[in-house]
C-alpha cells in the first residue's frame, strides 16, 4: 500500500508492481483494466501451499488471478507446457 500511494503522490508515467503471494487476493490487485499495461507470471511451482493449498491448479489461478480481461500477460519459460498452458488458460 505504502508503494502504491508513493507512486500516485509523484504521479509516475509507469510503475513495475510485484504482487506478493497470491495475486488474486494481493493488496497490489487493485488496478483497473486500464491502468494495468503488462502482467508478467513467473515461475510457476508448488509453493506458499499452507496459504494456497497443494493443488497446483489453484496456486497458478491464484498467481495468475492479478490479470484483467484484455491485458497482456507474459509468462515466463516454466519446467513443464502443461503448466505453462495452464498459465494461459486461467
């Protein structure tokens, strides 16, 4: 949040926004479509699992869950296509 406000306060052109454990539920998930130029995804594992659960589906639709309808998203090379593809579809 602190970040957020000092980016508004300075009015940058572009600011690079990690969001933190899960991107759905994320205190960064708070840009509007338009305000939103990029979502980058990157690796993609079994991590955070006492938050997110083991189920690797629901971590990559947590992660992923940053992005908004029409925004480009950019997925990092991942250890197998199968997670990459489910990357993209979620």
């Amino acid at each position: 949040g602190l970040a957020l406000k000092y980016f508004a306060e300075q009015r940058v052109d572009l600011a690079v926004v990690e969001a933190g454990l899960g991107g759905v539920t994320d205190a960064t998930n708070v840009f509007s479509r338009e305000r939103l130029e990029l979502v980058v995804v990157t690796f993609l594992e079994r991590e955070h699992t006492e938050v997110l659960g083991d189920d690797l589906g629901g971590i990559i639709a947590a992660k992923v869950g940053v992005a908004k309808r029409g925004t480009p998203v950019l997925v990092a090379a991942q250890a197998s296509e199968d997670i990459a593809a489910s990357a993209v579809a979620e």
